[in-house]
C-alpha cells in the first residue's frame, strides 16, 4: 500500500467506524463480527476473524503493537505488528533460545505484586489441549510438580494459549520434545512430551495456532500435554489463570503476587521424576483394580438346602469351619435358611 493510502484511510477511519456502528444499529441482521466492542471479542476466542469478508487491506494504525486489517464486507480485526513486537525488550532481554531458564533473576528482585494483562482487545486464550487436569501443580512426596497434566492421545494436536514467540524448540531429557514460548506480558508457556514439534525457534504465533503433537517422550509414563505457566523463569500454577477442563480464561488480567512464587519452582530436571511416580502409582491403582476384580470373578457361592450345616457345607468344599466363617461374616452358623449364598472360596 501507498504511503498516501495510509494517511487517507488513517484519517478516514474514524468517520468509517462511526458509519459502520450506524449501520449496525440500523440492522440486526449484521455479522456479529462486524463490528462490536473490543470485549465481545476476548469474550468469544477466536470468533473475531471469522466471517464472510477477505482481508483486502492492513493499515499501521500507528499503535506500535497492533495493524488493523480490512475485509471487503467493511469489517475489521486487528493483527499483532510482530515486526515491531521483535525490538520490544520482552522479547531480546534474557532471549536465550533452547533453554529451559534463561532468567536466572533472585526471586526478591520480582515485584511483589505485578498486574498481567492475559488477553486485550487483539488477542484470545486458545486451551492447549482441552481436558480435565489429570495431575496438578504444587507439592507432592516433598516434590514440587512445575506444571499441570493434560491427558491426550498421542497425535492430538497441541495449541498455542497465547500469541507469541518460539524461544525454544528442543528435545530435553525429562521434558522431551519441548516447546516454549515467550508472551507480550513477558509470561512463558511450556509445552512438554510432545511427539512432535511443528514450529522453529523465532517463529510468531498465534493463539490456536498448532505447535505440535501430544505424545509422551522424555521422562513420561504415558501420552499427556505437561503444561507451565512460568514468570521470570518462576512456576506458578495454570490453573490460576485458566479452567482446562471448560478451556476459558479465569480473568483477563491475573495478579502475581512474589508471594505465589518460591524459589524451589524454579526449573529443576529431577522435579520430572515424581511424574514417573504419579504414572507408576496410577499403573499400580489399575493392576491391584485387576487383580480385585479377577478375584471377584472367581468367587463361588452355594445355596443352602434343607438339612444344610455350615460345617458340612466346608467340609463338602474342602475348607475348615473357620474359613468358611471368616468369607461369611454376617452368617449365624446356627441360623441358617433355606436358599442363603455361603461364600465358599
Ligand atoms: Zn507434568
């Protein structure tokens, strides 16, 4: 575009929005995409680009941060000038790509309590991987679980929660295939397991946008997405800022307090090792269900006759009086009746 098209659709625009907005109230039958409020956009994820127009134009709208894009059925969505975003010193101070902390800040010199803006007018949360959290964040056997569990198939894509910026692509021994990446707010996203990686180090994102397959490399038990939420290389929990289970943002802005922090969430390779336990307690739970039910399976009944005694009744199945007891609590011995189950094995 020229820069004299710019100016004039700049200067333009206002008067283009206020007759937009008239024409939305004049008629309901409007796209509800058309043109609403910036809310109704963080409110409906991803519904903002969606419609019946093609982009025909993107305008510098000279926000810095933002390009707005025009549709040829006079409606709009903003864009994230990453051009732009690339100098913002949230993404070259501590950039240090494929590494799992490249912070390395002491944990006072955060601010006690710091605001973060999740989601604007110009940006959505996409779930990574929709599903109830099978293992959660925080302390566990003494350890320290980084992240949450999202269970999945192996080949399920993963998404991006937030736009942003591949910091790291890399395979990491507990980690796996790993994907981090770095957002405007200054927060990191960590995307563990994966069976594939499908983006590069540098790479722009989209929230929605897919970043690799679910699977269970590295140190894993079984196909889940490990997912962290990380604040100058600090875990806090993901569930403070999102319901993974419904896959909505909690609030649009989240308060870190210092105090949610500690200085054991900082990345340490071996807190990886207590997943393994969690998997194998799980595998052990199913084995001991197995093994309760082949038994149940198994047991035996007999139906007591006329002239019936429980000592004959043991003794015709090979057991002592006592055995037959102890598998027939509530029975009274003296008071049996006729057609009564007997436990007999
Ligand atoms: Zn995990």
């Amino acid at each position: 575009m020229k820069k004299t098209t710019v100016l004039i659709l700049t200067l333009a625009l206002p008067l283009w929005l206020q007759a937009q907005t008239q024409t939305q109230t004049d008629s309901l039958s409007v796209a509800a995409d058309s043109l609403g409020t910036p809310q109704e956009f963080v409110t409906e994820p991803g519904s903002f680009r969606e419609g019946s127009g093609v982009g025909i134009d993107t305008l510098d709208i000279q926000d810095g941060r933002l390009l707005l894009v025009l549709k040829d059925d006079h409606t709009w969505y903003y864009i994230k000038n990453f051009e732009r975003l690339a100098a913002d010193s949230t993404f070259t101070k501590d950039w240090i790509p494929n590494t799992t902390d490249p912070y390395h800040v002491p944990l006072d010199s955060l601010p006690l309590r710091n605001s973060i803006c999740l989601v604007d007018s110009a940006s959505v949360f996409v779930c990574p991987n929709q599903t109830k959290v099978f293992s959660r964040f925080g302390y566990r056997h003494g350890r320290r679980h980084q992240g949450v569990d999202l269970p999945l198939k192996t080949g399920t894509p993963v998404y991006a929660a937030f736009d942003g910026r591949v910091r790291a692509s890399m395979y990491n021994r507990g980690y796996g295939n790993l994907v981090i990446l770095r957002h405007e707010n200054g927060l990191e996203t960590y995307y563990a397991h994966l069976s594939k990686r499908e983006v590069e180090v540098g790479d722009w994102v989209h929230a929605g946008d897919q970043i690799g397959l679910g699977g269970s490399t590295g140190r894993s038990t079984g196909p889940h997405l490990h997912f962290e939420t990380r604040y100058q290389g600090f875990a806090f929990d993901p569930e403070w800022i999102a319901d993974y289970e419904k896959g909505t943002l909690r609030s649009n802005v989240f308060v870190l307090r210092r105090s949610y922090l500690n200085a054991s969430s900082r990345y340490v390779p071996e807190s990886l090792d207590e997943e393994e336990d969690v998997y194998a307690a799980e595998e052990k739970i199913i084995e001991e269900e197995k093994r309760l039910a082949a038994e149940r399976a198994a047991i035996k009944y007999y139906t007591v006759r006329s002239g019936d005694t429980l000592s004959a009744i043991a003794k015709k199945h090979g057991k002592s009086l006592s055995t037959i007891q102890k598998l027939n609590p509530g029975v009274n011995p003296n008071k049996l009746r006729i057609g009564q189950k007997i436990r007999v094995n």
